[in-house]
C-alpha cells in the first residue's frame, strides 16, 4: 500500500479503503499444507497403500520385517516463505493461497 500510495500520491488510508470497500479484495496468509499432491497422485497413494495392507493381510506381520528401508538426510538450501510474506489480496470470502509445508531435518543423537 505504501509503494501504491507514494506512486499516485494519495494516502495510504485512501488505497486501503479503495482495495477494501471498491475492489472487495481482503488481504490473507496462505496457509500451511501437508503435501500438494493433484486427484491422481492421491488415488495412486490410496491403491498403494490398499494394496500393502492387502499384502500385509496375505502373509502375516513377520512380513513386515522383510521390508528394508533407508535413512536419507535431507538438506535443503530453500528458506520458506514468512506468514507475513505469503499474505496476498484476494477477493472477500474467498479461501486464501496455499503452500508446502516445510520440516527441519531431524538431527540423530
């Protein structure tokens, strides 16, 4: 609101009620997801998994023994995005934007 107001030199109080009361926009966060996966990546995951407990079902839990799993440390050099960063304007009553939560590696003792 600052840049808009000092580039058509008129109040900031002036470009807020313009954005909020003219234009309807409101101003909103975007909010943390698990995972932004698209419809068939999702029913990939649900046949994937409906076909491990399938197999699970099938042989016994001393199955489960037999799966080997590797320990991979992952380091990211991406700075997630501040709450304060992420706001945009939208239109009123409409949900805001999304995006991908973030975890810190976990450290082993």
């Amino acid at each position: 609101m600052r840049t808009l107001a000092t580039a058509y030199g008129i109040s900031k109080d002036t470009i807020h009620k313009i954005l909020t009361e003219d234009l309807g926009l409101s101003k909103k966060s975007a909010r943390w997801v698990a995972k932004l996966l698209s419809e068939k990546q999702k029913q990939e995951r649900v046949q994937l998994c409906s076909r491990f407990i399938a197999a699970v079902h099938r042989h016994s839990l001393a199955w489960l023994d037999k799966i080997v799993s590797l320990d991979v440390t992952m380091v990211s050099l991406h700075t997630a995005e501040t709450k304060r960063q992420s706001k945009r304007r939208v239109p009123k009553r409409t949900p805001g934007p999304v995006k991908l939560a973030s975890t810190p590696a976990e450290t082993k003792p």
